[in-house]
C-alpha cells in the first residue's frame, strides 16, 4: 500500500512515504506550494498506483 497525495490544482498524483510529514509540498507539474493538510491523501494498492502514475507519465 502506499500514500498518494493529489495536487489540488492540476491534479496530479504524487506517491509519498507512509510517515510524510512535511508542512508544505510542491507539485512538480504546476510548481504550486500548498500546505499538505489541504492536499487530499488516499491510500491505494501499489499496483493501482503504479498504473495511475504511468498513465500520468505517459500523458506528459
Ligand atoms: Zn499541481
């Protein structure tokens, strides 16, 4: 299982460790800084994350 959070502003998805616990992120797609509560967070199986995040790589 893994963590992902969402940008809230493009969407994208960015796979984080388990004991993320930094006050801000980045997306690295939009270089927006937002606060890491505000970020949605899901816990999803590896495999559906794996294949999630290459359909987003593969769109870039
Ligand atoms: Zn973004």
């Amino acid at each position: 299982m893994a963590k992902v959070l969402r940008c809230p502003a493009c969407g994208a998805l960015w796979r984080v460790k388990d004991d993320f616990a930094e006050p801000t992120v980045r997306c690295s797609e939009c270089q927006a800084i937002f606060s890491a509560d505000k970020m949605e967070s899901v816990i999803v199986p590896d495999e559906k994350l794996d294949e999630r995040l290459n359909q987003q790589y593969r769109s870039t």
